[in-house]
C-alpha cells in the first residue's frame, strides 16, 4: 500500500502564514496539504505524512520547542523541515539541535531561490525517507 502524499504544516493562524500555505500549495502540487497549530502536536497521526514543515516564520511560539516535540512524536520516521526568516548559522544549528532534518530560510525577496531550494527539500525528503511511493 503507498504512503499518502500528505505533508503537514504547522503553522499559526494569520495572513502571513495564509501567504505561505498558498506558497506551498503551488510548490507541492502532487501533494495533499494540512495545516494544524503548534497546539495539535500530540494529536497528529504522524504515520500518515510524507513531510512535516515548522512555520518559524508567522508563529509566534517557540518553534524549536516545536520542532523538537514533533520528533518525539513521531519517533524519527518523518522528516522535518523548519521554515524561519533567521538564516543564521547559530539559527540553523539550533534547528538541526531540535531536530530539524532541513532548515529553509524564508524571506520576502529572493523567492526564486526560495521555491527552488523548498521543492528539491521536499523531493529529496520525501524520497529519502521512504514515505513516498514513485
């Protein structure tokens, strides 16, 4: 049986976050899109996603707290990316600390780049840990 091809977005509930979902639904055609708030973490069927994105963009919670509770959640088996406006490398380490698999700076401006680098992010997720059938 194939893996569904659902990724999940946590995110708040505001109009810069609306722009990203409408960013990613564009990005991730070939996929389903759900949006839950940081709240939802432990009511989530984590077997049921291909990827899970981490809006450290529009939230205004502690993202790597997040981050890092979605992992113990689903034990390791889906993969994890944190979208944030920070591209630090103190930033980015403490992603990764939190478990992160992919951090993706987010910016206004640069969006070419941006879209680019998130669709090879969520292919090459998707397909390295094997939650996606061809």
């Amino acid at each position: 049986m194939a893996v569904p091809r659902t990724i999940l977005l946590y995110s708040a509930q505001n109009s810069g976050s609306s722009r990203l979902k409408a960013v990613l639904r564009r990005l991730a055609s070939n996929f389903e899109l759900e949006t839950q708030s940081p709240e939802q973490i432990g009511q989530a069927d984590y077997n049921k996603y291909s990827l899970i994105l981490v809006d450290a963009i529009y939230s205004n919670d502690n993202s790597f707290g997040t981050c890092n509770q979605i992992k113990q959640y689903c034990q390791q088996k889906v993969p994890v990316v944190m979208l944030g406006e920070d591209d630090s490398l103190k930033t980015i380490v403490e992603a990764y600390k939190n478990g992160a698999d992919y951090y993706v700076s987010w910016h206004d401006t640069g969006e070419e780049a941006q879209l680019s680098s998130m669709k090879n992010i969520i292919q090459r997720a998707t397909s390295q840990f094997g939650r996606v059938s061809a």
